[in-house]
C-alpha cells in the first residue's frame, strides 16, 4: 500500500458518521479507497443502501485531519499500521462484515494468523473457579504443543488471568485493547501487555491515540475478538455483561461457542449456565471438550474428500483463492479486495455457485463447498 493509499485508508476508519461496513461499500463501488474522496456527494448517494442524509453526515473532512496526527503518532511509536485490504490483516477477522477497516498493532501480528486462534473471556469478578479451570485450560494446550494463540481483552478477571496464565506457559497471546495505543487500561495491567510483547503476542485495536475511555468502546472490541478465533471459551460471567456479548458476536460469525458450567446458584456462573441451557454454548469441562468439537485431534488425520469441479475461469480462480476453508466471505469484501465493482463480483459468483465451488450464505456471504 502507497503512503497516499494508507494516509485515505487510515482517514476512512477514522472519520465520524462512518461505521466499517458503509466504509468498505464505499471502497467497493468506487474501485479504491482514494476515489471515495474524489466522488461528490450526488455521485456517493447512488450507492444501494446510502441516502443524501445518510452521506451528508459523513465527515471526511475531519477523517483527513486525524489521519494526519494518527499516522505521525504511529511513526513515532513504531506502530504498525494494517488495512483490512492487506495480505497480513487477520484472515478470520477479515471475513466478518464489520471488521475494522485498519488495526493499530504493536508486536507480532503474525500470531493472530495462525490456524488455532482461541479467544477467552469473562467476567471482571472472578472467582478461584474461574482461575482454576482458565489456568488448567492453558496449561493442558501447553502440553498438547498446539501452535495456537490465545485471544483476550486485558480486563481485569478472566481476561488477565488468561493474558498470565499464556506468558507463565510461553504461548503467544494477542490483547485487545478499547482504546488507542497510546495508554493501557487498566494501568495495573501495564506490566502485562509489556510481557505479551516480550512472549512474541500482539496488542491491537481499532481506536486512535487519545480517545477517551468509553463503555462503548470495549464493547465495540469484543466484536475484534470474537471475529480474530475459531471460537470462544466463557469461562465466567453473571447474567450480564461483556463476555455474553462476545459470545453473541461469536455466534454471528458462525464462531463455535463454549462455556465452563458452574453451580447453580453462583452468581458469576449464572451466564455461562444460561448459555449452555439455551444451546448457545458447548458445556465445557476443558481441553478435551474443544478438541472434539474443534477436530483439533493431532493424532489422527484428517480425510480429504476429492471432488471435481467444471474448470473454473481466470476471474473465478482469482475470487476462489480469497476463500480461506470454509469461512464465509462478503460480496463487498471481495469486490474491495480485487478493486472490481460489485456487479461483476456477483456476475462471477453466481457462476461459481452453478459450477457447484461455492454457495450462499445470508447477508451477501459465500463461502466454499
């Protein structure tokens, strides 16, 4: 990506009144992120699904003149800036809709493209329970020597315990954060993310230097951390509260779910059991439970079924590479990627989805057979 490319890419995710999905139909209908701004107003309100008040709210104005400050902070503090148009934006992230349209990391990024990536959350308020089944999780993948990375929030409670709990085992561990990198919340939490660097994990987020503490924030992040994983384990959590979000997230990215159980009656387990009783987590009693339902038995291969498909075109096999196993992908996404036009994406889809390589999904999602 050119610096003018970044510099648009970078003003995009931060401009007011634009959310990531309006962003990334934008980059899709005009062919690249720089002819968003080329566009005039009564271009941009022929996009499906924008109007005039809509697109008259949208600030780019004020995206350009923090993109400018954002790109000198992250150049001073060697902060890498990644679009979700780049090869080494998180692939699973990359194919939830309402992924970030750049992420601000320090650390190895690479570890959140690994091909085991388990997020773990829960509540603020945990309990030695919590603790225990958290600490014997990580300690029982350490002794599987699985090459995963472990995903997590850096709150206090489970988030932290698992952060530790990782760097006590030496796995790579990503924390994300609510905020810019400019600060860590909480401050007793410094230490940590310091030693998540120092153990080859990541800090990431979607939020520019200076932004305030904000609860909204941290739920919008839970979005990142369910989207970055195979799946997410709640280890603890009352009947409210962030980590039944993420599972909610989870569940919208066709993400498995799962949920250490706990007494009745317990309050900081009340979540987890209310997941597991409506059959919107897998009971949960560690490792082996995962690896069932996950098919992460290394002991045993895996069957290939071979197939044959009609030969595919050159544009075909071009949009067939951008499908990563069996995890959907957005028209929109697609589109942006190849900086085609939409209406030729969905052309060629459609013949993919004949020749029987791909099918539909709701939403505009396709994925591979």
């Amino acid at each position: 990506m050119t610096d003018t490319s970044l510099y648009y890419t970078v003003a995009l995710a931060l401009t007011p009144n634009l959310g990531p999905m309006t962003a990334k139909k934008l980059v899709a209908y005009c062919g690249n992120v720089e002819d968003v701004y080329q566009k005039k107003t009564k271009d941009l309100v022929k996009i499906p699904g924008l109007g005039k008040t809509t697109v008259e709210k949208i600030d780019f104005d004020k995206g350009k003149e923090l993109a400018e400050s954002e790109l000198k902070f992250c150049e001073k503090h060697n902060i890498k800036i990644t679009s979700y148009l780049d090869k080494d934006y998180p692939k699973k992230l990359s194919q939830c809709p309402d992924s970030p349209i750049v992420i601000f990391t320090k650390g190895n990024l690479e570890c959140l493209n690994k091909q085991k990536i388990l997020s773990i959350v829960g509540t603020r308020n945990s309990t030695m329970y919590g603790k225990m089944m958290v600490e014997n999780l990580i300690r029982d993948i350490k002794n599987r020597s699985y090459d995963i990375t472990i995903v997590s929030g850096l709150a206090y409670g489970i988030d932290v315990i698992a952060h530790r709990a990782c760097i006590f085992q030496n796995i790579p561990t990503a924390a994300i954060l609510g905020h810019g990198l400019d600060k860590i919340y909480p401050a007793q939490h410094r230490s940590v993310a310091l030693d998540i660097l120092k153990d080859n994990g990541v800090l990431v987020t979607e939020f520019q230097h200076n932004s305030r503490y904000e609860k909204s924030n941290f739920l919008r992040r839970n979005r990142i951390i369910a989207g970055l994983s195979d799946a997410v384990l709640i280890a603890e959590s009352g009947i409210t509260g962030g980590a039944l979000v993420t599972a909610d997230y989870a569940q919208g990215y066709n993400r498995d779910v799962f949920a250490f159980p706990g007494k009745i009656g317990d309050q900081y387990s009340a979540g987890c059991n209310r997941l597991i009783k409506r059959n919107k987590a897998v009971l949960c009693e560690g490792l082996t439970d995962i690896e069932y339902i996950m098919n992460w038995d290394i002991n045993t291969p895996k069957l290939v079924q071979q197939q044959i498909f009609e030969p595919l075109s050159e544009a075909e096999e071009t949009i067939f590479e951008l499908f990563e196993d069996d995890q959907p992908v957005t028209m929109d996404y697609l589109a942006a990627k190849l900086s085609i036009p939409v209406h030729k994406v969905a052309a060629t889809l459609l013949e993919m989805e004949f020749k029987g390589v791909i099918m539909a999904l709701p939403g505009n999602q396709y994925r591979r057979v």
